[in-house]
C-alpha cells in the first residue's frame, strides 16, 4: 500500500464517519464464505438445471463454461478489486477510482444498483415460496405423487395477494436483522453456518437420487448434448446466466471486495469461488432430474419444476417427506446467502452516501424494497394481467436485470477497468502491491479484460437482442 494511498484513506475517515466505521469481513476465509455464498442461490437450483436441459444439455454446459471463464470470472476479478481497493461502496468505488471526475463511470454504479433492486424484487418472492415450501413441507400437505394436486398447492399460494406479500415480506424481515447486524457478525456469521448445511444436505439428496431406478435418463437429459438447440438468444441466456450465477456486472462482488482482506489473493480467490458455484449446479442437477426421470416426470420450467414436479417427485419415494423438508430448507439456505448479498448493495450505498447509518440504511431499503417487489409478489393474481412487452412483472425483472442489465453491466465495468482504471493498476492490486509473484495470471486476465470480454459481450449482446 503506497503512503499516499494511507494518506488519503486517513484523510477519508476525518471526512465521513461511515468510512471509519467500515468493518468489512472479520477473516479471509470468511469473506470466501460469504462471496460463495452470494454466487450460490436459487440460480442454482432453480435456473442452472433447467435451463443446461432445456438448451441443449452439454452443449449449453459448454457455452456456460466458456461464458463463465471468459466474461464472468474476469468481471468478477475487476469487480472484487476495484471495491477493494476503493474500500466503498459499488457507486462511490466508481466514482473514486475514475480517472477524470467530469466521466460519469457512477452511473454503471447506479445501473447496478437498479438490477440489485430488479432481482431482489423477483427473488424474494421466489425465495418466500421457498420458505413456505419448508413449512408446507414439514406438514406434509404438499405429499402428494399427483402433479394436479401439487399444482393445487402452488395455485393456491402464489394466487393468494395476500400470502404472496406476507411471505415476501416475511423473507425481506428476516434478511433485514441479518444485514442490520453488520458485514462481519451478520452477513458473515450466517453464511459461515448456512453453506456447510448446504452442502451435506444437497449430497445426501444426491446420493438419494442417483441410486434410483431409471435416474440414467436425468443424466441423459442433463448431459447429453445437442448444439441444434444452441440459438443465438440460448448463448445470450448463457452468458445471462454466467453473470446471474456469479452475482457479477451489478456491484454486488465490487461491494464485497471492499470487505476482503488486503492480503487475499484475489484471482485464485475468486477461481476457487466459481468452481465452488459450478459444483453446486452440478450437484444440484444430479439431485434434480434422475429423481424427475426416475418416476416418470416431464421436467418443466421455471419455477414449476421447483414447486410442482419436485414435491411430486419426493412423494413419490419412500422416505420422500424427509427428503422433501431438507431439499427446500437447502434451498433457503441457497437463497438467503444471494439476498444478504443483494441487500448490501443499496445498504453500504445509502449508509456510506448519506448520513443515516446502516439501520436507517437497511429499512429504507427493506421499505423499497417491499415495494418494488410487491409488483412481483402479485404477478400471479391481483397483477396476473399488467404485462409490458408481453411479460408479466415478475418475468419482466428476470429478463431485464440477467439479460440485459448484468451482461451491460459487465460490458461497462471490463471497459473501466481495463481501459481507464488501467493495466498498471489492475496489476498492482492483484499481485497485492507486489506481494504475489504472479505475474503471468496476471498478464492473462489484462488481456482477456480489455480484449475478450467486451468483444464477446458485444457480439453477445447484439445478437442476443437480434440486431446482428
Ligand atoms: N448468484 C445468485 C444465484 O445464482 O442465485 C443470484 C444473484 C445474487 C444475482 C446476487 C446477483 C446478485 F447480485
């Protein structure tokens, strides 16, 4: 750290109060935990397995991979960096590391924080199904081998403006006292807990699928591949998704890289992070389709799959209420480590920007939040019908922060970073000023920056949106 550098921080600190107040995570292993489980969330279970099924199996895989390494692993790299050596939040890490005040670089701060906003609408919904599913669950009532009367329970639930809310809101409190606790006791406590559960349920509910009769199909399914199906608008959805998964071109990883350690290496760090992400999917798909397949279920999309066929697939096994209780309390798990995540964006936003402190922060951010959401919360009663280019509100959030928001985004900060912030800098923070002799990974990951992620996610991009 140069002795400028510390003069200027010690300068920052008189100046805001917030600054001197930052924590960040208490322990480099902790910030892993909590960066993993930002990536890990209900894209996991919910969008990775159906969407690599639906799109071609393998064939997707392989995008995905390419789309991962090539455009969402290095915007994550430029995106925990530049928070970290900002020490700020996504809009004022921007703002600071600009070369020129008069370029407005805070705007990609503020696209991101409208995608943050975006997702969290429609996630909490999601992830409020989720935690009902856990209750409904350990009653029994969604027991059932009947999709019609699965698909009873779901209508009956996601109909109801008035559970919709509640549960919505139920999801949004709960996360609300996470984050009010801080980076370090509430963010990173919690999923220092959460992601080790997670992780031995989802392989007990593997262990339980693969050994069915008949879970070969799911494999099938899952792997097999078929690049007749890999359309133009299924490599965008690829790409859409590399970003979604890894919670980057958004500000969330720049929010927490300005709670890593100064002494993490960041591009092993974030590698390990992703490869742990991947695993999930993998895992998680290997728990989903041999069950679906092995009783003779079609394996929908959407949250259908989630909340239809797999209570309809657990029913069907013996034992399956049990299996069922862990599979949706490993899924809030997923969920609630990706919300905190999404919080914090707004929250470090409005405690570090404004004068009112990280509790005031998080409820006028829980409030919006409420707000924003309730139109995805209704999108399937009291709004079932309010729909803008076709699409419902819950449909328009998913597709416009993954397919368009986060890949832009992304385009946005690769520029930054590779052609403004600079070479000179990015290697200077990745080799932690000196300290990493890694010069060669180094080298790689400026090339692919400023060469080969915005030209993919241009090309992407247009032909995604069907202009080239
Ligand atoms: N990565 C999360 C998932 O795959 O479910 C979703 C997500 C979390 C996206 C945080 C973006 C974000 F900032």
């Amino acid at each position: 750290m140069s002795v400028q550098n510390d003069a200027q921080k010690e300068q920052e600190k008189l100046i805001n109060p917030a600054v001197l107040q930052r924590t960040g995570f208490a322990t480099a292993l902790g910030a892993v935990f909590a960066t993993i489980g930002s990536a890990v969330g209900l894209g996991n279970i919910w969008k990775f397995p159906y969407l690599a099924g639906a799109n071609g199996g393998a064939a997707f895989i392989i995008v995905y991979l390419i789309s991962t390494l090539m455009v969402g692993l290095p915007v994550m790299v430029a995106e925990i960096m530049m928070g970290r050596e900002a020490r700020a939040n996504a809009i004022e890490t921007m703002r600071k590391l600009s070369p020129s005040k008069s370029q407005p670089w805070w705007l990609i701060g503020v696209s991101g924080a409208l995608a943050a906003f975006l997702i969290m609408a429609f996630y909490t919904e999601v992830s409020g199904w989720v935690f009902a599913y856990v209750f409904k669950s350990i009653s029994g009532s969604l027991l059932s081998t009947d999709p019609e009367v699965t698909s009873q329970a779901y209508a009956s639930l996601v109909t109801s403006p008035f559970q919709s809310l509640l549960w919505q809101w139920i999801v949004l409190a709960l996360m609300s006292l996470i984050i009010i606790r801080g980076v370090s006791k509430g963010i990173e406590a919690t999923t220092k807990r959460l992601l080790p559960l997670l992780l031995v349920l989802l392989v007990i509910i593997d262990v339980r699928s693969l050994t069915l009769p008949g879970a070969s199909e799911g494999l099938r399914f899952l792997f097999n591949p078929d690049f007749s199906k890999l359309t133009g608008a299924a490599i965008l959805t690829a790409v859409g998704l590399a970003f979604f998964k890894l919670s980057v071109g958004m500000g969330t990883m720049t929010t927490y890289g300005s709670y890593w350690k100064d002494n993490q290496n960041i591009p092993s760090t974030t590698a390990r992070v992703m490869l742990s992400d991947l695993a999930v999917s993998m895992l998680a798909g290997l728990a989903i389709f041999p069950a679906v397949f092995a009783f003779g279920f079609e394996p929908s999309a959407g949250p259908s799959l989630l909340f239809i066929t797999i209570p309809s697939v657990f029913a069907s096994m013996p034992l399956g209420n049990i299996f069922m209780v862990l599979f949706f309390l490993l899924t809030s798990f997923a969920a609630t480590g990706a919300m905190l995540s999404l919080f914090e964006v707004p929250v470090a936003f409005l405690a570090e920007s404004t004068k009112m402190g990280r509790v005031k922060a998080t409820v006028v951010t829980a409030v919006l939040l409420a707000l924003i959401g309730s139109t995805a919360a209704l999108s399937s009663s009291t709004m079932a019908d309010f729909t803008i280019f076709g699409k419902t509100m819950f449909d328009l959030y998913d597709f416009v922060s993954s397919n368009l928001l986060l890949p832009i985004g992304g385009l946005f900060i690769s520029i930054f970073a590779g052609w403004f912030w600079g070479a000179d800098n990015i290697r200077k923070a990745l080799s932690n000023h000196g300290m990493l002799k890694n010069d060669l990974v180094v080298t790689g990951l400026i090339v692919i920056i400023k060469f080969v992620t915005p030209i993919l996610l241009i090309v992407v991009l247009l032909n995604g949106l069907g202009i080239v």
